[in-house]
C-alpha cells in the first residue's frame, strides 16, 4: 500500500463514521440539550479516529513499533480532546485535564494489550 492509498484509507475511514454523527448532532440541534450534544460529538470523534486510523496497521512498510507510535500520536491528538470537549470531565479545574488523560492512557493500553494478545494468539499474525 502507498503512503497515498493509506491516506485516503484514513480519510474514508474517519469521514464516514463521522458524517453519520453529524447527522445525529445536526437532528438534535432542536433537543436543547447542548452537553448530550458535545457528549455525541466526542463519541462520534472517538468511533471515528478509532475506525480512520485502522489502515495505519495495514500499512507493511512501516515496523509494528512504528505503527503503534503513529497510531498512538493519531489517538492522543484526536481522541484526548475529544475527552476535554465530551463533559465527561471536570475541565473546570487542571485536574479534570490530568484525569481525562490518565483514563485514556488506561483504557489506551488496555486496549492495545488486547488487540495486541488477539493478533498474537487467535489471529497469528504478530510478526517475530
């Protein structure tokens, strides 16, 4: 796959998802209910950058450390202000930064220690 082909793959991937949020953000304008609205937002920046970014794994020219670090950076600076504007935390306060960080650094590794055992061991696709 070329770098050309990757970028369009992400592209597509995140666009797609995040049009359908669109549409149900855009539907819910008339709701008056402005934090289920930032809430949806998030979500549908979230579902997005996780779907948009999953080519980055297909992409066999880049090592598996290389892809984990590119996905990585693509995650922290799509999903983590996602979190900052979702209302899920107190963003009043500095603290409220740090916790939504340490959750998605959690939940980021536990994620990917998943995916990571998955490919190991049911798929066997991790290379040596």
């Amino acid at each position: 796959m070329k770098k050309k082909k990757l970028l369009l793959n992400i592209l597509k991937g995140f666009f797609i998802p995040f049009s359908l949020f669109l549409v149900l953000v855009l539907l819910s304008l008339n709701k008056g209910e402005p934090k289920a609205r930032m809430q949806l937002i998030a979500v549908g920046i979230i579902t997005s950058s996780i779907i948009g970014f999953k080519p980055i794994y297909d992409y066999d020219v880049w090592s598996v450390k290389k892809k984990i670090f590119i996905h990585s950076i693509c995650m922290l600076l799509t999903v983590y202000p996602a979190l900052i504007i979702s209302t899920w935390y107190d963003t009043t306060k500095v603290s409220g930064y740090f916790i939504a960080l340490a959750s998605f650094i959690l939940f980021g590794l536990v994620a990917a220690t998943i995916g990571y055992l998955v490919s190991k061991h049911v798929l066997k696709n991790v290379p040596k």
